[in-house]
C-alpha cells in the first residue's frame, strides 16, 4: 500500500508512520518539518497546509490517506491530493454536543460547524466545532473514507501531559499517600496510541468505511491508577472538595489530569469501543501502557507534563485529612 500520511513527526501520525513502516507499506510523510524529523524509511515532502499542497504529491497514485489536521482550510487543501485514494481522518469525540451523553456515530448530537479556521490558543472551545467541519469536508469530497473520533489518547511521546502526571508521579511512589481525584468508581476511557494508530493502519489496508468512537473499555479510575502502581496508598478525595479548593480538572498546571467532574463530563468517560473493537481495534493492556510510558518519561526528562506539583498535592492531603 502507498499511504500518503499529512503529518509523521509527533506522537499519533509517527506512530501511524511506523506501524505502517512495519507493515511493509510504503510511506510518504508531508509536514512543515518543524517539530520533529519523520521515521527512518519514510519519504519527507515538505508542505505548510497553509497553502495548496505541492505538485509532486499529486503525482503518486496514494491508495490511503491518514489525515490528523485540526483546521478546516487545512483539510479542504488535502482532500484533492489523492482522488482515489481510501482517506481516513483523526476527529475527536469533542464534536459531540452534550459532554454528559455517552452516545456515539449516528445518535450522539454534533456541534455545529466551524469552517473558518481559528486559533485553539486564543479559542480552545472551536476545537471540536473546527474537528466537525473537517469531517463534513471529508465526507463530502472524498469518494471513500472513514472518520475515527478519538478520546484521551496516552503513551509514550503523549504531548499533552496527562496521563504523563500518572505515570510520572507513580513511577516514584514509596510509603507516602497520592492523592486519587473523584471515587473509586468513577470510569474511566484512554487509548494507547500505538493501538490506534496500528488500527488506522488496519483501516486504510482494508478501505472499511463508517464513523468510528475510538476508545478504550471503560474502567474504574481505582483500577486505571493500579495499574500504574499496584501497591500505592490512594486517598480518594471527593469533587465538591477538590473543586471549593480551585482545583481543576483534566489539564492545566492547577489541574488532577483525568479526573472530570460528574456529571456533566459523564459521556466524555463512557462512549462504546465495541464497534471500534469489532472493526479490528486491538487494545493492550493498562500496565503495558503505563510501564512503556515511565520508561519515556525517565529517558526523556524535559518531556511536557501537566497538573499540580508534589507541594500542591501535600496541601490537597493535608486539607482533607482535617476536614474529614
């Protein structure tokens, strides 16, 4: 297969590069080529997708296409390249309306479009209406495609720093307590990106078309974290504390990543993996994950991670335990 990935140097399209590499396909890799070189053995086209895409991409027949884009005036240059070509986008399952709604491809409400394209650093909300717009383009000029709308996706090179706080602060957990956010029950969805990016291999093998919530299973934040570290002392302190405290949730450097308060972020933790899992989507366990992800983080040790420092936490404890 000649696959045509826009992207190959940070984390999701590097990884669709190897896995595809590893297949024995053959990989061409069109970025600006600022944030990263492309793997070994993959061809480098150079293309800020501010502007048309070159000519020589144009003279490969690619039989897939793996966009990640986030703009639409990104993707609306792409979706011409390859005509023929089986295109497979990377949407999120922020383009659903209600966050408190697990529901997915096909009954879950959509938010509406965005087409211009817009800053996320000044403008993070129009991520997931700008995410809308880009499937609407793919969609409607592409004759064959499928629209893989992931959650949190975790592991090695994870740019975005949450689960990084997990693995980070459980790789080096003795005696002391850690502070766990929400309860024990509360679940929990993340995706190894090696997983998704394998499937996305599978999928533009196989040309499957269809809508797709690309998911993990649903687990327990107390099993997700035991995963990580077996043995900790978890405290597990409640959402109404953590939010009188100004603690916020998800990311950010005031934030416990992971935890979402309930229950209006309820859907974000719950869509369905079965279709994905029944379309071919392999899932590694926990454990694996986290392990792989110490290992990175302890070899690359000005990797970005987000949420509250040890001191913040210590405060958090102190706080409940005299509150309780």
């Amino acid at each position: 297969m000649r696959l045509l990935v826009l992207g190959g140097s940070v984390f999701l399209s590097r990884e669709v590069v190897l896995a595809a590499l590893a297949r024995g396909h053959e990989v061409t890799c069109a970025t600006r080529g600022v944030t990263g070189s492309v793997p070994d053995g993959a061809r480098y086209v150079r293309w800020d997708r501010s502007a048309p895409p070159p000519d020589v991409l144009e003279q490969i027949p690619y039989d897939a296409v793996v966009d990640v884009a986030r703009l639409p005036g990104h993707v609306r240059h792409a979706v011409g390249v390859a005509p023929a070509a089986h295109y497979v986008f990377v949407s999120t399952i922020n383009v659903y309306a209600d966050d408190a709604s697990p529901d997915g491809p096909g009954v879950g409400v959509l938010r509406e479009p965005l087409t211009e394209d817009a800053d996320l650093g000044l403008d993070p909300e129009s991520y997931g209406s700008m995410k809308v717009a880009c499937e609407e383009l793919v969609g409607r000029e592409t004759s064959s495609s499928t629209i893989v709308r992931p959650g949190l996706i975790v592991g090695p090179g994870d740019p975005s720093g949450r689960f990084g706080y997990w693995a980070r602060r459980l790789d080096v957990v003795g005696a002391e307590k850690v502070l766990a956010p929400g309860a024990p029950t509360d679940g929990m969805q993340v995706i190894d990106v090696r997983d998704l990016a394998a499937w996305i291999v599978l999928l533009a093998e196989e040309r499957r078309t269809g809508v797709f919530d690309a998911v993990g299973e649903q687990t327990p934040m107390a099993e997700l974290l035991a995963a990580g570290a077996p043995h900790a002392r978890f405290i597990w302190v409640d959402q109404e504390f953590l939010e009188a405290e100004g603690v916020a949730p998800w990311s950010g450097p005031t934030s416990i990543p992971l935890w979402l308060p309930r229950p209006q972020y309820d859907g974000m933790r719950a869509h369905d993996p079965a279709p994905a899992i029944a379309a071919g989507l392999r899932l590694r366990p926990l454990s694996d994950t986290f392990a792989d992800t110490m290992a990175w983080l302890r070899s690359t040790p000005d990797a970005f991670v987000t949420g509250i420092d040890a001191e913040r936490e210590r405060e958090l404890l102190e706080a409940w335990a005299q509150a309780g």
